[in-house]
C-alpha cells in the first residue's frame, strides 16, 4: 500500500492487515482504538472495500488530522473521540458485535515530534503530556503536587527507573526553588541525578522519566486493563483482537489478557473438560511478533513493536 506519509509511519502494517482479514466479511465493521494520523485505519479502508471503519482516539488533534486523510473513505470512516476502554459503548453505537479490533498502542510521532506538549525530553516546550487536554491534569502540575513518594513510585513503577528514589529526590528539592514546567528544566534535572556509566549506556537518561509520566498522566495502564476486556467483549465469532505495544508493561498486560481470555475456566487434572467451560478465545500465534529486519531499519519506531493476536472461536456465555 503506498500511502502519504502524516508524520508517522504506520507499524507492521501489512501483518494487521492479514490478520484482520479472517474476520472480515460483506459490510463489516472494524473498530481502531487507536487512529492517530489514520495510517492503519487508511490501509484498512483500502483493503477492505466494503468495511466501516470506527476510530477512536483520545487525542482531538490527531483525531482532526485523521478525519482529514480519511475524507475520501466518505462515511466508511466515522471517529469517536474518547479514551478506548470506551470501545464497548463504541460498539454499541452500531449494534454490538464487530468483525474486528485493532489497538497501536503509546503515542504517534506526531505527538513526539510535531508537538509542543511536552512528550519530548529532545525539545523545550512546555510540560503538558495530555493526550487529551480537556481533560485531567498536565506533567507540570503532577511535578508541582505530587509527593515524593508517588513520584518515586510514578518512576520506578511505569519508567522502571533504577534511580527513581534519587530522581524524586531531586524533584522535590527544585521545585522549593523554581517551577518545573518545561520538559528541558526535566531532561537536564534527570540527567544530573544518573551517574556517568550508566548514563553512557542506552538512550537518552531521560527517556524512563519522560516515558512514567506519561503513562501516569494519561493513566495508560488501568485504561489498557478496563479496555481489553471491553474488546474481547465486543468480537464476534471468527473476528481478531490485534495489539500492538511498545513497552514491556503494556505487553505484559496484553498478554496476561489474552491468557486469561484463552485458557479454560476447568480445573487442570479434568480429564475432558466441559463444552461451557471451554474458553471463548484462542490465540492466533503464541507469543509476541516483531517487525523484520528491513522495516526496524527504515522506521525505528517499529523496533520496540510487540504484536499479539486473538480471535473469538465460540459465543459462549453472556
Ligand atoms: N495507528 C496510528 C497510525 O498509523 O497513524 C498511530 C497510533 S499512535 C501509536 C497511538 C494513538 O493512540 C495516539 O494518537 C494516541 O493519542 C492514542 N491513544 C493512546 N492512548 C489512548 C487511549 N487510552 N484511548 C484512546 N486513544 C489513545
């Protein structure tokens, strides 16, 4: 599929694509919980002539930006915005049940790169990090209440920061004497508190800072937990589930999903276990999936990518 590129470049496109497909049907509906500059909703829509395509995203700007690239999908495309554990009610809205779900989770390039919210410790601006921002409140003012234990625990629980006690620390010392409301004011604080070996290594020293409160702010992992449940809800029979993640905390927590989701309800020394005690779900492939060598290299945002599939096999009980 040769498409324009928005300012990001859609990850693993092609393998969404046939994994979705099983589940598609005449006049089906897909939901993407995650439309961002539509290049998966785009790539869908093409492929899949007769499908109407739900998106949902959290972030209006983005969502403005899609609906503009998907104009002429005409009504094919419709968007929601709201956060995707409302993907049920999403659902709802046309009927119930849906021929699949797509989730690309985290933040676009887009709202690294374009953006002056503050979700890049590379540029200076202003320390927001909402995806939404009509709604909770910013990085700057969760610095500014936050105890020094939550912040600690903020860094070591969603950065797993090794040095979250010391950042913290830090943290709480300098707003006594100034505001801290710029993601540059963050990025030199962090790096002061990381000691020179370990800051030689990897990436940026800020990256797991930037990358905790941002989880924190925008509550990205109970939101996760609330949604994949809501999703698996909202398949029918033969259609797919398709995540990707881009961190090893919502990886886990997709796959704890799909476990759960796929693994009988019996207990294990049964010898034949009951038809209404056989789960619902089988996963499409076990374990993760990755990009290949070629896509990693030409857009590095893939490299961290963990897809997993999984598709309803029977109604059972509701
Ligand atoms: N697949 C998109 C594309 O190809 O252009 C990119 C998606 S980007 C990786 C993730 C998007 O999900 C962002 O636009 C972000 O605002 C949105 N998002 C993140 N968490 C969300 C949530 N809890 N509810 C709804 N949207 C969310």
């Amino acid at each position: 599929v040769l498409m324009k590129n928005y300012g990001h470049v859609p990850v693993m496109v092609e393998r969404c694509l046939e994994l979705l497909a099983p589940g598609v049907a005449d006049g089906s509906i897909i939901i993407d919980c995650t439309v961002g500059m539509g290049g998966h909703s785009e790539a869908i829509l093409r492929r899949f002539p007769s499908v109407h395509l739900l998106g949902i995203d959290r972030d209006s700007e983005a969502l403005e930006i899609a609906k503009e690239r998907l104009r002429p999908f005409g009504d094919r495309f419709e968007p929601f915005h709201t956060t995707y554990d409302q993907v049920g009610e999403v659902a709802d809205s046309v009927g119930g049940k849906v021929a699949g779900i797509l989730m690309d989770l985290g933040v676009s390039s887009y709202q690294l790169d374009q953006d002056e919210r503050g979700f890049a410790y590379s540029r200076d601006t202003y320390l927001d990090m909402r995806m939404d921002t009509s709604k909770g409140i910013s990085a700057a003012d969760l610095l500014r209440t936050a105890s020094q234990g939550e912040l600690a625990r903020i860094l070591h629980v969603y950065g797993e920061e090794k040095f979250a006690g010391k950042i913290a620390r830090a943290l709480v010392r300098k707003r006594e004497t100034e505001p801290l409301t710029r993601s540059g004011q963050l990025a030199q604080l962090v790096r002061e508190c990381i000691p020179a070996p370990a800051r030689r290594k990897g990436g940026n020293p800020a990256k797991r800072t930037f990358q905790a409160l941002r989880v924190a702010v925008n509550n990205e992992l109970t939101i996760l937990e609330d949604a994949l449940p809501a999703a698996l809800e909202s398949l029918r029979v033969g259609a797919r589930l398709v995540v990707e993640s881009y961190q090893s905390l919502e990886d886990r927590i997709v796959k704890q999903a799909f476990k759960d989701a796929s693994t009988s309800g019996a207990p294990p020394d049964l010898p034949v276990v009951p038809e209404e005690l056989l789960p619902n779900f089988k996963l499409v492939f076990t374990g993760a999936q990755k990009a290949d060598a070629t896509e990693q290299s030409s857009n590095p945002r893939s490299a961290p990518v963990r897809l997993r599939a999984i598709e309803r096999v029977s109604e059972g009980r509701q």
